[in-house]
C-alpha cells in the first residue's frame, strides 16, 4: 500500500513543484526589496539568510485515500481509512523530504497542503 501511495505521488511534476517554491520564495525576497514595510508579513518563512517558498498541492479531501479531514469527535472514519490514511502522508512526507522540502497544513485552512521548501538568500553584489 504505501508503496502504491509513494508511487503515485512521484509521478507529480516534483520538477515544476520545486521550481515554483524556488520563485514563491524570490517573491518574497523581491517584495521586501522593493517595499521594505512588508518585513512583518513575512513571517517565519523569511530571514537574512534565505526565504521558504510554499506550493499548494490541493486539498486533505482531494488527495487522500478516504478523502476525509478528522476531527477528535469524528465518528465517520473507519480503522481503515485511518490506516491507509497514514501510510499516504507517510508516503507524501518521504516524497517531499526527498525533493527537499516539507509539507505543511495551510494557516487559514487546515486542510489544505502545501509543499514548503527554504531556499537561501543568492549573495549580492551590489
């Protein structure tokens, strides 16, 4: 099973995935070099030394087996649905790892996901 799981998710464009993060994180660096007030949106992701990029990758109900977000009070998930469940977040978080990066829950929406990775800050010279 996670094997399948981890097949499936290789076969996404992890060169396009990556390659988007890496321009998600020079957005930032531009955006505070072009308007320095925005340093307190930046947040964690950001700091002298490199930025994280982010990609959205879907939705908690859109990618995994059992296409269902839990809460503590659910009562609607079964003990396989869980499992197979685990071994696919298993098998993303293997993925994304080897890509480089990581994977988060969104803030406003926890079930959204997203590939997080930190590029370093390019020397410049001024």
């Amino acid at each position: 099973m996670a094997r399948t799981y981890k097949s499936r998710i290789m076969g996404w464009d992890w060169d396009g995935i990556v390659s988007d993060t890496r321009l998600d994180a020079v957005a930032h660096v531009n955006a505070l070099t072009d308007y320095p007030s925005n340093d307190e949106r930046c947040g964690e992701g950001c700091g002298d030394d490199g930025h994280v990029g982010s990609y959205y990758l879907g939705t908690v109900m859109a990618l995994t087996p059992s296409g269902k977000f839990y809460m503590p009070w659910t009562t609607n998930q079964t003990a396989d649905d869980v499992e197979r469940d685990q071994r696919w977040f298993e098998a993303l978080e293997a993925v994304a790892s080897k890509h480089g990066g990581y994977v988060e829950s969104g803030d406003g929406d926890p079930t959204d996901l997203y590939f997080m990775r930190y590029w370093p800050t390019p020397e410049r010279n001024d």
